[in-house]
C-alpha cells in the first residue's frame, strides 16, 4: 500500500513496456517489508533534462537509468562516481538532498556475476561486441586485474575504438579485432564474454559466436542475453562442460547494487531472481 511515508524510486528510459526492473525491486521490497516503491517512467530524449530535475524536486530517492539515456544524463549528474566517469555511461541516479549522483551498478553487476563462479584477476578475457555493455564489463574488468582483454566485433572499428580509449584512461593494452580471430582467441580465453544480442528472443536459434570445439572444460562462458535463460552460447557451453553464466546474473546484480545505493541494505537476491523468471515466464 503507498502511504504518505513510501519511497519513490523507479526507471527512466524510453519504451520501458519490456523492463523487468520494477518487478524485480517491487518484490525486492514486498519481500524485506519496506514501505518503498519501484516506478517506470517512461521519458522521451527531449525531456531528459527536465524529468530528471522533477524528479529530483518531488523526492524521489533514485531511479535506473536505461536506453537512450545512459550517457546523454551524465550532463545533469552533479557527482558523477569514478567507475561511471570512466565508462561515459550511468545506469543508476541517487538524489540526495538536491545533489545528483551517477554510477554505473551494470559494471559492478557484469563483475559479480563473474565472480561467483571464478576470480577474474589474473584471468585471459575475450569479450564479443563492443557496446554498450562491452564497455562497462571491458572497464570494470580492467580494473579488477584481469590479465588480458581481447575485444573483438561485428564492426573491427569499434572494438579498436573501446580498446583504445581503455588503454588510454587506465594505462590497460587491450587487443581488438574482428570475429574472424574467434577461433584462435576462443581456445586461449579463460573467460568469454558475450555482450552481442546473439540468440535474444525471438532469434533463439541463432548459431552461437563461438560453439563448443572451441570451449575447453572449466572455462567460464558468460552471456549477457538473459531471455532466454538458456541461450545457445549456454548450450555450446554445456556440451564443452564450461561454466555457463546466464546474463538474468548480471540484471540482479546491477539492481541489487542499485538497490543497495538507494537503501543502504543489502538487496535480496534470491528474491529478485525470481521475480525476473516469473517475468519472463509471463512474457512467453
Ligand atoms: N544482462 C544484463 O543485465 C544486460 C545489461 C546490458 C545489456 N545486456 C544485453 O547485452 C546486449 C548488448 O547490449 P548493448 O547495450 O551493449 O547493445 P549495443 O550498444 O547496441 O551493442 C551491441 C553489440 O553487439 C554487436 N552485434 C549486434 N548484432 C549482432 C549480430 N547479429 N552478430 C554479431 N554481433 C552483433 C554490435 O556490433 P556492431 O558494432 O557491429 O553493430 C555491438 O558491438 C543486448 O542483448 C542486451 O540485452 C544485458
């Protein structure tokens, strides 16, 4: 029930009709007792500025931050946190008593779910397709000590683009390339990485960047794609008795820091991961 005393917090992005964020924090907070709320805004790009103002005017504790906005609102951000300096992009505001604060809670949440299952530092990283995602996870990686990063894309120039501008403003080589070096640089890898859309519902059965022959047994294979669970990288995976990682990791990741900058209380995740499958079970 909203009282006069409930939190607000919410999204901001544009369409939001497929987030499954609100599900997530609203059972999030159903399920803690909190008397806090999780809202979509849907806001268009000609009224960033000005939504994120009224926002900030009507008390609202936080909000995510989703396509097309992630980097065009760092301009209304008075305090803008170092990982979200360095990537160009927040996915998550706090308002705090008429300060704006921008992070970046997809970076920390690409790396915990790596970290759950291996330890990134000192590990060999190829990372498919250069984004928006790539560039959080490739950051976030660096910085954790990975040993090598190896950025490869549809579009080599990208990649060169990204591996550059990390090499620049962390002193990190990263290598970059096309897919044509997936097979040598697969078998090398002890972590794969892929930040592409490949195998995103409806297009389920895509064929997989990288397929099995190319996997090894322990490597840690993480897809970002999270509907389906499932993906046919996972699948290639499973044949090569990798360690497949679902992206649906990365999005409870990134809510429960975001959760955890909002509340200040550990976000419960279990809770939040079922909320995102019963989502996507509803979508289907
Ligand atoms: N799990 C999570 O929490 C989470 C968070 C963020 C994103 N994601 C997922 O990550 C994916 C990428 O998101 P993004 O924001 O980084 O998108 P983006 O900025 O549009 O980047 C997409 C990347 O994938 C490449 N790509 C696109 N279609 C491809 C295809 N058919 N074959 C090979 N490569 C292809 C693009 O290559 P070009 O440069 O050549 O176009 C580009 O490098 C999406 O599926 C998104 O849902 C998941």
């Amino acid at each position: 029930m909203i009282t006069g005393r409930t939190r607000v917090t919410g999204i901001i992005g544009h369409p939001l009709s497929h987030s499954l964020s609100p599900q997530m924090h609203n059972a999030a907070f159903r399920s803690l007792d909190m008397d806090w709320v999780y809202v979509p805004f849907p806001v268009r790009p000609e009224k960033l500025g000005r939504a994120v103002r009224g926002l900030e005017a009507l008390n609202v504790r936080g909000v995510n931050v989703t396509i097309p906005h992630k980097e065009a609102v760092i301009e209304y951000v008075d305090e803008l946190h170092e990982t979200a300096s360095l990537i160009g992009a927040v996915n998550t505001l706090e308002f705090d008593d008429g300060t704006v604060r921008g992070y970046n809670t997809d970076a920390d949440g690409c790396l915990r779910a790596l970290e759950e299952v291996t330890s990134v530092r000192n590990s060999s990283v190829l990372i498919l397709g250069a984004g928006g995602a790539a560039r959080a996870c490739a950051f976030r990686l660096a910085l954790a000590g990975a040993s090598g990063i190896l950025i490869l894309n549809r579009t080599p120039e990208r990649a060169h683009s990204l591996a550059g501008d990390i090499g620049e403003k962390l002193g990190f080589d990263v290598s970059s390339g096309g897919y044509d070096l997936i097979p040598e640089a697969a078998v090398d890898a002890d972590i794969i990485i892929d930040t592409t859309p490949v195998g995103m519902h409806p297009h389920t059965d895509d064929e997989a960047l990288v397929t099995a022959e190319l996997m090894h047994e322990g490597m840690v294979v993480y897809d970002l794609v999270y509907n389906p669970v499932r993906t046919v990288l996972l699948r290639e995976a499973e044949k090569a008795s990798a360690v497949p990682v679902s992206g649906l990791k990365m999005l409870v990741y990134q809510g429960a820091e975001s959760f955890r900058i909002w509340t200040g209380r550990k976000a419960p995740v279990d809770v939040m991961e079922e909320a995102v499958l019963e989502g996507l079970w509803r979508k289907d």
